[in-house]
C-alpha cells in the first residue's frame, strides 16, 4: 500500500499504529481459530470413544434383551405351528386318500354290488372336488395360525418393558 505523501507526519504513524493493530489482531484470531480447530477434534475424538464405550455395549444389551428374545419366540412359534399344520393336514389328507383308495378298491365295490348292483357308480372327475376344497381350506386356516402367532409375538406389550431400575416403594423399606 502506498500512502500519499500529503499525508502529515502524524497522520502516518497513526495509520501505522492502526495497521500493526489490525496485524496483531489478525493473528490473535488465526490463534483462535486454530484453539477452536483443536478443541472440535479433540471433542469428536471424546465423542467417538464414548460412543465405542457406552453407546454400542447398550444398544447391544438393549438388543440382546429385548429385542433378539422376541425374535427367537417367533422363530419357535412359527415352527411349531408349521410342524402342528403339516401333522394336521397331513393326518387329515392321509385320511382322505385311504377312503378314496378303499372306495375304489375292486373288493369293496364287489361287495357293494352283491348287495345292491346298482349302488355303485364311478363318476368322472369334473373339476376339484371336496377333498381339494377341504385342503386348501386348512391351508388357509393353518397360514392364518402362523400369522396370528407371528402377530402376537410381535405386538407392543407394555408389561414387556418394565424399567430394571424401578425405585424401592417406602413400604417396602
């Protein structure tokens, strides 16, 4: 910066007394800036141990609480009411094709027309028959079992989260 030379004697120290204030004020604020730099590390720095430290293990023991308990529940739940359906559909099926194998057993419609001959008639099939309608019927039931299961395991229930540290009652003590 060049200062004109019309300017008097004092009037130039002024403006360099002026400039060195504002050159020493510039520094103290670089000096500032770099203390603030060096206290916002040093806080995220904090702030990531603790969060290693505190956070984590608790969002881990919260899961491992509450949450993974209620998941292992529907995992049980739901297979055994997959294994009671596949036992009941299975059984009920089961009992369904021995009579179809006995209605059309040679010996037993020989038997039925000794007694009336004309008793015994074979139908073609049409289209699906009772049997077909009664399977997919417990099918629906048994699919509506494990949804019904999986939902109340996994409904809000309030008297699942109790706080472990409850206060002592002044009747208690």
């Amino acid at each position: 910066m060049e200062v004109d030379m019309s300017l008097s004697r004092k009037r130039r120290k002024e403006l360099k007394r002026l400039r060195g204030s504002a050159e020493e004020l510039w520094g103290n604020q670089q000096a500032v800036l770099e203390h603030a730099n060096s206290v916002a590390r040093e806080a995220s720095r904090q702030l990531g141990n603790l969060t290693r430290e505190e956070v984590v293990p608790r969002v881990r023991d919260g899961y491992q609480t509450y949450v993974r308990p209620g998941i292992d529940t529907a995992r049980v739940v739901a297979k055994r009411a997959g294994d009671t359906a596949e036992r009941t559909v299975g059984g009920f099926l089961g009992s369904l094709l021995s009579v179809g194998d006995i209605a059309n057993d040679t010996r037993v419609r020989r038997a039925i027309e000794r007694v009336n001959p004309r008793a015994v008639v074979v139908e073609q099939k049409k289209g699906p028959g009772v049997g077909t309608i009664l399977a997919i019927g417990a099918g629906v039931v048994v699919a509506a079992g494990v949804a019904y299961a999986v939902w109340q395991t996994f409904r809000a229930d309030d008297e699942l989260w109790v706080a472990d540290d409850e206060p002592e009652s002044p009747a208690a003590s």
